[in-house]
C-alpha cells in the first residue's frame, strides 16, 4: 500500500474515532445523571412510606385505660373491730374471737363469737357472732373497686334473702352504717330449738362488711327478743364500718385515695364468702 493510500485511509478513519468517543462521554455522562434520579426517586418512596407507617402507628396508638383508686387499702384485723363492751353484750360468754381463714387479710378477713350461757336445768342461751369484712380493688377491665363493691353487696342481700328455710323474713334499710346497708331478720327453725337470724350487710366505699347475730333459748330456755337482736347486731355493724374507716386513716376517711390503683381485682366476687344463714349453728 501506498503513503498516499495509507493518508487517504487514516484521514476517512478519524471523523469515524471522533463520533463514536463523542457517544461513549455521552453515555458516560448520562449514567450519573440517571443514577442521581434513581436514588432521588427510591428516597422519595422510602420517605412517603416511612411517613405512612408512621401515621398509622400513630393512629392506631388509644391512651392506657385508667380507672379510679379505691378509697380504701386494707382492712383492720376482724377479730379486733368490735369493743371489749359490745363483745361482751352480744357474746358474753366468748373467750376469744376464731379468726378465719385468708390467704390475704388486706382483702379478706372474718372472726366469729360463740357464746353458751349454760344454766343447767333451767336452759341455755346461746348465741352467735360472725364478722365478715370483703375489700375491692380497682381493675381496668372491671371498673372502678366501689362499683364492684357494690354488685356484691346487691348480691348479698339477695342471698340472705333467699336463705332456705326462713320463717317471717323481714328487711329494712339502716342509717348511718357506711355508705348504704340492710337488715334481714327471720327465723330458722332447727332440732336444738328456733334461732332469731339477724344479718346486716353495709357497704363503705370499696368494702362490704356482712354481720350475722343470731341467738336461741335451748333445753326449755326463753326464746331471746328477736326486736332487741337485732339493735344489738346493727350497733355492731356500725362499729364494724367504722373500724374499716378507721384503719385506712383521715384520707381514705375523707373518699381521698392515697395511692394509685393497681389494676389487680383483691378479691373476684364470684370466690366471695356468702353471707347465707343456712348453715349457721
């Protein structure tokens, strides 16, 4: 091949060389800029779905539920809310109290009297004396421990009420015992003689307190005043409320809770100690 022939080549080859390095920095150029956009649209999507997210969750997002604290903390000791007097009224001849069983005295407490006044030939008197004291606890899906306090005292009145084998049963309304309380008084007739029932169930705030008082002449002995009974079980169950009162202190006394609830129930009502006559002695 000739000079000449090898210039002409060379000379038609470099505007070829120069268009395709001018599409190669086209390209070049272009990938940056389609990089820059495709990041720019992903974090844009990124940020529209993080906001969505968020609005969601805090959409979703309800307040904690609350509910009021109970009045009242604890309870006294049940064996210790009645004086040294009206003990001796009402069980003169009971040496000591028997305190019941309670996995947790806080929430549940209960002492009982028995007293024989034995008179040999001419009959005995016998009575018998129970304390029961029940304290709700505020809970969140239940509701507030005065509220559930209340369903169970309606439901111990119905209970006693309802107790089998009563005879001339009657009911009334006491003043002044707590919040709201009830008298049920009948007769319960049984091989040792006629018992004179007296209960009074009084509710204070987040406890009820249930009081049986009954009392029977036996081996020929009088039948006792059912009338005076039951004033001496509705001065007791006044003493018993005041008691509860007074264990919880000038807050609780006033309907000022001291502490938060703790959204545990002290005591379901459905494993509550029933009030029912039927079994007493």
């Amino acid at each position: 091949m000739s000079e000449g022939t090898m210039q002409r080549r060379a000379q038609r080859e470099q505007p070829e060389r120069a268009k395709r390095l001018t599409r190669v920095l086209v390209c070049a150029a272009a990938v940056p800029v389609m990089l820059v956009a495709t990041g720019c649209s992903s974090d844009s999507g990124s940020d529209d779905g993080g906001g969505d997210k968020a609005a969601s969750a805090s959409a979703s997002a309800s307040p904690s539920p609350t509910v009021q604290a109970a009045a009242y903390r604890t309870l006294p000791e049940a064996c210790r809310v009645l004086s040294k007097k009206t003990l001796k009224d009402l069980a003169p001849k009971a040496k000591s109290g028997k305190e019941g069983s309670s996995d947790d005295v806080a929430s549940r407490a209960s002492c009982s009297w028995s007293s024989l006044d034995n008179n040999g030939v001419k009959g005995s008197q016998f009575r018998w004396l129970n304390v029961s004291l029940l304290r709700f606890e505020s809970d969140t899906t239940r509701g507030p421990g005065d509220e559930l306090a209340q369903e169970y005292y309606d439901k111990q009145v119905r209970e006693v009420r309802a107790t089998p084998g009563a005879k001339g049963l009657s009911a009334q309304a006491v003043a002044g015992t707590g919040d709201e309380a009830t008298a049920v008084r009948y007769d319960l007739k049984k091989k040792e003689g006629t018992f004179k029932q007296q209960t009074v169930v009084a509710r204070v705030e987040n406890v009820v307190v249930t009081l049986d008082y009954n009392g029977a002449g036996l081996a020929g002995d009088k039948t006792p005043d059912a009338a005076a009974l039951l004033s001496d079980a509705k001065k007791a169950a006044r003493e018993a409320v005041l008691s509860v009162t007074r264990a919880n202190g000038p807050a609780a006394a006033s309907g000022s809770p001291s502490a938060p609830a703790s959204g545990r129930p002290s005591a379901p009502a459905s494993k509550a100690p029933s009030a029912s006559a039927s079994g007493k002695s």
